[in-house]
C-alpha cells in the first residue's frame, strides 16, 4: 500500500537480526497506528510473540501501551503463531522454520471483563497481579477498589490470593469481601468460602473461554486472509 511505513527503534537492526512488522490489520481504521510497527522493537512484545512461536500455544504479554487506544491505556496482547499448512512442528526450531506468521490482538481487561460485576453483586473487591504475587506495581485490573486503610477501616471477612496461568503467564487473583459484602451477609464461614471461591471459579473459567474463543477466532481470520 502507498501509506504503509515501517516504524522501528532506531536500534532495533544491533538487537535482533529480524523485524517482526504487523502488515494486516482488521479493522484497519481502529488499529492504523499500529500498522507498520516492527512490534519485536518492544521486548515485552518480542517475548510474548517469541514464546507464542516456540510452543504452538497462545500466549499473552504483559502489560503494554496500547498505540491503538485513544486513551492510551495499557493492555496486553494475545499472541498465536500459525505455521506451513500440513506443518507439524514439535519443537522450537521446527515452529521457527514453518513459521507463516503471528496473530494478535490487544485486550483491555476492563472491557473483555466487563460483566464480571455482575457475578460479583459488587460484594467483592477483585485485583488481577501479573507475576505470581499481588505487586501493585503489576496490577492490571482492578474491581470495587478498597479505598485506603484507615483505623476505622475492618479487615476484610474473607481474603484469598490465587494464581492461575493464563496464556503462558502467571497471573494472580487476589479477591476480598468489602462492606457491602460485611452489611448485606450474616456472617457464616461456609458462605464466605463459597462466595470467594465462586469468584475465583468465575475468572478462571472466563480466562479459559477467552482463550479459547480467541483461538478460534484467531484461526478463523487466518483461514480468510
């Protein structure tokens, strides 16, 4: 196309002796300030598209700006690689030879979990980590957030940190009853388990599904281009 311009780092041919530019782009309108970035000039995207060509498996990034975004917030990526039709590569080097490409998309958290409120009934505050541990450096989503602690402030009835894997990545939930939780419920240790697992339950299954759907869509735009 006579618009399309390579946009790299500048030291970008000394680091690694390929490029790894985003040529197709659906829907182009939304998403041309990526179109043309050499996205392997990003180390966090680098290493989630090179994790996703090594193991066949999606992958997703951590956090990263968005270029797309007209807010400029930051997401992360889904990556999965697609190989030679026919191809059945089982190791690295074999993915890396039958390589046709890598598909991605970029996720914002507070939309792809937008109906998680709902499961919830407002009853729990819910923080997502990347990394293995609640490091508030690492957050990238965040529901009914506390507030900050004061002496007034009661410890909240059930707190549980979990971590799961999600695209290759750890991430980790930590979820914890808050007061509106404490005025609506009578306090029963059965009850409070139940519903911190429930919502552990209901965003490990979202992570599941929307990987899965992502992959068949992922696939399904392969099979059109």
């Amino acid at each position: 196309a006579p618009d399309f311009t390579v946009t790299t780092a500048a030291d970008a041919a000394e680091l690694h002796p390929d490029l790894q530019i985003i040529k197709y782009l659906e829907p182009l309108t939304l998403n041309r300030p990526e179109w043309g970035l050499d996205a392997g000039s990003d180390p966090i995207r680098r290493q989630a598209i090179q994790t996703a060509i090594d193991t066949g498996q999606p992958a997703i990034s951590r956090p990263v700006p968005l270029k797309q975004d007209p807010k400029g917030r930051t997401g992360l990526l889904y990556c999965l690689a697609v190989y030679r039709p026919g191809a059945s590569p089982s190791t690295p080097e074999e993915r890396r030879a039958a390589l046709q490409g890598v598909l991605f998309a970029p996720i914002l958290l507070e939309q792809a979990l937008l109906g998680i409120e709902m499961g919830v009934n407002a009853h729990l505050n819910i923080q997502i980590f990347d990394g293995n541990t609640p490091n508030h450096h690492h957050l990238i989503f965040e529901l009914n957030p506390a507030g900050p602690a004061t002496a007034a402030t009661a410890a909240p009835s059930f707190r549980q940190n979990t971590t799961i894997t999600v695209g290759g990545r750890p991430w980790t939930f930590a979820t914890s009853t808050n007061a509106t939780f404490d005025a609506a419920v009578d306090y029963s240790a059965t009850w409070i388990i139940t519903i911190g697992g429930a919502a552990i339950s209901l965003l490990s299954a979202f992570a599941t599904y929307f990987l899965g759907t992502s992959r068949d869509r992922a696939l399904a735009l392969a099979q059109s281009m």
